[in-house]
C-alpha cells in the first residue's frame, strides 16, 4: 500500500537539516528548520498537494475539498532526535502519495511549528487551534530573550493567512513512543488513548550577588541555594498528591553571574510538571507555589513568576481509535496495544477543532529528546502501513 523506500529516503533526507551526529539542532525558526520547511514544501508540491505556510510557519500540504489531516512537527529540540515529529510528518507525507495514487480518501499534510516550546508549549498549533492569540504568543520570549514576533519575522516571505479547520474531517498523528514500553513489551505499534495535561511557568528568584570568600554563610541571600531547597521541598511535599505517573521537572536553569567567586543574585529556571487528571494537575501547582513561596521567604529572595503555560488533558476520538486498533491489528497481530502518552503533542491543540487519535512506535530503549533517539526501520515502516490502512478503511 505504501512505498517503503520512498518514505525512508525523505525521511533520512530531512534528518540532513541540522544534522549533528546522529540527532539533529533545528529549533524553531533556525535556519535549519527554515531550509528543511522549504524542502518539506516542495515534496509536497510534488506530490501534488497545495502548500501552504500560515502566519506563524505551520506548514500545509492541501488535497482539494474535505480531506483528513495527518502529521506532527519537524522542529526538535536543542539537541534533539531525527525522530521526533519529523517520523509523523514524513510518514503523513507517504501516505497521502500512496492514497492518492491508489483513487483513496484524500490526505492533506501539516508540520506544525515551534511544537518544542522554544517560545512556549506547542505554540504553533496552539495558535492554529485558537488556543493562544497571536498576540499573546508574539509576547512569548525564548531563554535568549528573542521574542516569537521577531522569530516568525524570519519567515514573513513565505506566509500567509491561516488555514481553515472546516476542511478537514479529523486528524491523526503519528509519534515515537518517547518512553520504554513497547520496546520492553517488544511490540510495534500503541494505539493512543490520550494525552496527559501540561503546566509550565518560568521562575525568578533574585537574592544578593556577593563576595564568596567574605560573606558570611548566615547572612547569604543565595539564589542558587534557594532553588536547590525548592528541589529537595517538592520531593517530599508532591510525595502524597501525585501518582506514579505524575511528572515534574527543573529543566532550564540560568543563573547570574555565575561565577565561581560570586554568591549568586539571581536564578531563572522551568518549571514544569504533567499529569493526567486536571484536579491533580491544579493541586500540584498548589504545593508548587507554597514551597517555592516559602523558600523564598525563609532565604529573603524577592519571587517573581512568569506567565502560566499549559494543555489540559485530552482523550482520542473514538472512532479514529477503532480504525488505528483495526489497522494495527492487520500490521501486527498480537503486538500492539492501547496506552496513554506521556507526552505533550499538537494532537492536544488539534482536539479544540477536529476529532484526533494518535499513533506510536517503539523508541529503542525508550531514548527520546536526545541524539542517542532511534526506531528500528521495519517499525517505522509497520507505522505508516498501519496509517495507511486506517485511512483505507
């Protein structure tokens, strides 16, 4: 139903932009993400679909008329995978070629931009699905301080206005799995069930940059020693509201002057936790401002939050579930299963318009968001011909 070596050959092509090692540096409106969009654009020309780039860099390849939507994102992180998105996006790209060769349903494609959150969480497709204003989110500031305005600036050249949800029917996206369990289980394919919620905000705290060999510990005001407390607090406070599922996660830390011989002044850093109950989700921001408003008391640092970034918790369609169970179930007959994501995707933007379902893949030993990310090739192939029959039917 699908051409095998065709998707595997744009695939491998696309991990090109950016390429480093065997992962890949294209965040968001770098220059390797704006090569490889242009590139996407012309393979889908070729494939015979309308392209589109609306006013932030979403990419579309159009069919005529009412079509399913299918794909993900080709941005990554920092140092990401050659994997994550781009396997959605590419395999969108093969099987709307594959249906429309064989007079199928028609299959419009799409690479959402910015879905790595250098500016926020999923911006692009929170944009596209009125879940963010443009204003609000051209406001947003990456960790260099660039704000989204200037970035999208950088492809004013190639948008245009924003592309209609009415035209399409529903949307499927397809993902490597990010985590370990159908690479431990041995299986080949996770018909998703949903999608956990997200909150994310930047913290401030600033305290009083001093000599390091002169001030005397009792008189420090140390931002660096308050943000080590707030880690160790959220231990033992998150201990008795969270599941075993629930996350949360320190990841970005900036610190001034950082400097070996400087008490530090100032700390700016992430927050972010996930999980899939929205009560959990706002008990949890509950304990997480009271410990970091403690320490910040109990150190004498002035506490300062960014804005409140977040996704609610999202369950798949019905319907599109079936079809992805039925086509798994032809692929790979005893060797998939339903199961949730742990991870955020632009499925859960794409649910306030459309009906959404998603499907996975293995990611060998369950690396992910790293250069070490990596799906055996007869996987990535069972993905696409499992979309493909799901489309069929």
């Amino acid at each position: 139903m699908i051409n095998a070596e065709r998707f595997l050959s744009d695939l491998h092509h696309l991990r090109s932009f950016g390429a480093s090692g065997s992962g890949v540096v294209r965040p968001a409106y770098s220059e390797p993400d704006i090569a490889a969009r242009i590139w996407l654009a012309e393979r889908m020309s070729e494939a015979g679909l309308a392209t589109r780039f609306d006013e932030v860099g979403n990419l579309f390849g159009l069919r005529d008329g009412q079509s399913l939507l299918m794909g993900s994102h080709t941005d990554s992180q920092p140092e990401g995978g050659w994997l994550d998105g781009a396997f959605g996006v590419i395999a969108a790209l093969e099987v709307s070629r594959a249906s429309a060769e064989r007079g199928g349903p028609p299959v419009s494609v799409v690479s959402f931009q910015d879905e790595e959150g250098r500016f926020g969480v999923t911006t692009g497709s929170a944009v596209w699905s009125g879940g963010l204003e443009l204003a609000e989110a051209d406001a947003l500031l990456d960790h260099s301080g660039v704000s989204f305005a200037e970035a999208r600036a950088r492809m004013e050249h190639l948008t245009s206005g924003p592309v209609d949800a009415s035209r399409f029917t529903g949307f499927i996206e397809a993902h490597i799995e990010q985590g370990p369990v159908l690479d431990q289980a041995g299986e080949t394919l996770g018909v998703v069930t949903d999608i956990v919620g997200i909150r994310d905000m930047r913290v401030t705290l600033t305290g009083q940059q001093n000599h390091a060999g002169t001030t005397p510990m009792h008189l420090r005001r140390d931002a660096v020693q308050g943000l080590a407390r707030i880690a160790v607090g959220l231990e033992e406070r998150l201990r008795n509201v969270v599941t075993p599922t629930s996350v949360w996660t320190i990841g970005h830390v900036s610190v001034s002057p950082n400097a070996s011989s400087i008490v530090p002044g100032k700390v700016v850093f992430s927050m972010q936790w996930r999980d899939g109950d929205l009560e959990r989700l706002a008990r949890m921001e509950e304990v997480i401002r009271d410990v970091i408003g403690e320490v910040a008391e109990q150190l004498g640092l002035a506490l300062e939050y960014g804005p409140l970034l977040g996704l609610d918790p999202v369950a798949m369609d019905t319907g599109l579930q079936l079809r992805l169970a039925s086509a798994a179930d032809q692929v790979a007959p005893g060797k998939w299963r339903h199961m949730p994501s742990g991870a955020l995707h632009d499925a859960t933007n794409v649910a306030r318009r459309l009906p959404v379902a998603m499907l996975f893949v293995p990611s060998i030993g369950g690396i992910s968001h790293d250069f070490a990310e990596d799906t055996a090739e007869a996987d990535l192939i069972a993905g696409v011909e499992t979309l493909a029959r799901a489309v069929a039917q």
